[in-house]
C-alpha cells in the first residue's frame, strides 16, 4: 500500500501533464467568486444527501451552471469556442460533487498554495 505521500507525488505528476485543468480551476473559481474545493465539497454532501429526485434537480442545475460557464468564458475571457467548451465540459464531473472531485480539488488547493507560497 501507498503512503499519502506517494499517491500524492503520484497525482502531481498526473497534473503535471495536465495543466489545462488548473487554469480551468482557476477560470472557475473567478467566475463563480468562490473556492472550487469548497464548492465541491458542498456538492458531495448534497448529492450524497438527495434522493433520485433532487439528484436530477442538481444535474440540471450542474448542466446550467457548465453552459454559464462557457458563455463567460467566451464573452469575458475572449477564448474560442472550443476551447471554452473545454474547460467547462472538464469540471462537469467535479461540479457534481463525485467522490473523486472532492479529490482532485484538494490537490489544487495544495497546489494552489504551493504555487502562491
């Protein structure tokens, strides 16, 4: 078994060679004025909270909040089309507060510091 420190190391170099989804990170967090770590954590516990029919509700409600984000993207940052296709599809999964999310926003959160630091 792996020590926290290895699956860490592990991960970093995974976001190494994808630095893309930081910048993402960071589009979002501008845009929303709130803490993508946070967001997602607060996502989770909704999510694991809700019933069949909230957890339609909040899919909608991630599904809008994807499509905001793209149009912000285009319309305030100026990126082409595809690319803020892009970066919005990619926090799909992370706005609908899955387990993993909550994982990869805390290793930006690290990441974060450790860049600002």
């Amino acid at each position: 078994m792996q020590s926290k420190k290895e699956e860490f190391i592990i991960e970093l170099e995974l976001y190494d060679a994808e630095k893309g989804h930081l910048r993402s990170f960071k589009l979002y967090e501008e845009y929303s004025q709130k803490n993508i770590a946070e967001t997602i954590r607060m996502r989770r516990e909704n999510f694991d909270k809700a019933d069949l029919k909230a957890k339609r509700e909040l899919a909608t409600e991630v599904e809008g909040e994807v499509e905001s984000f793209r149009i912000w993207l285009e319309e305030t940052k100026g990126l082409q089309p595809s690319t803020a296709h892009y970066y919005s599809i990619s926090l799909k999964s992370l706005l609908f507060g899955l387990p993993v999310g909550v994982q990869v926003a805390s290793l930006f959160n690290i990441m974060l510091n450790t860049q600002t630091g």
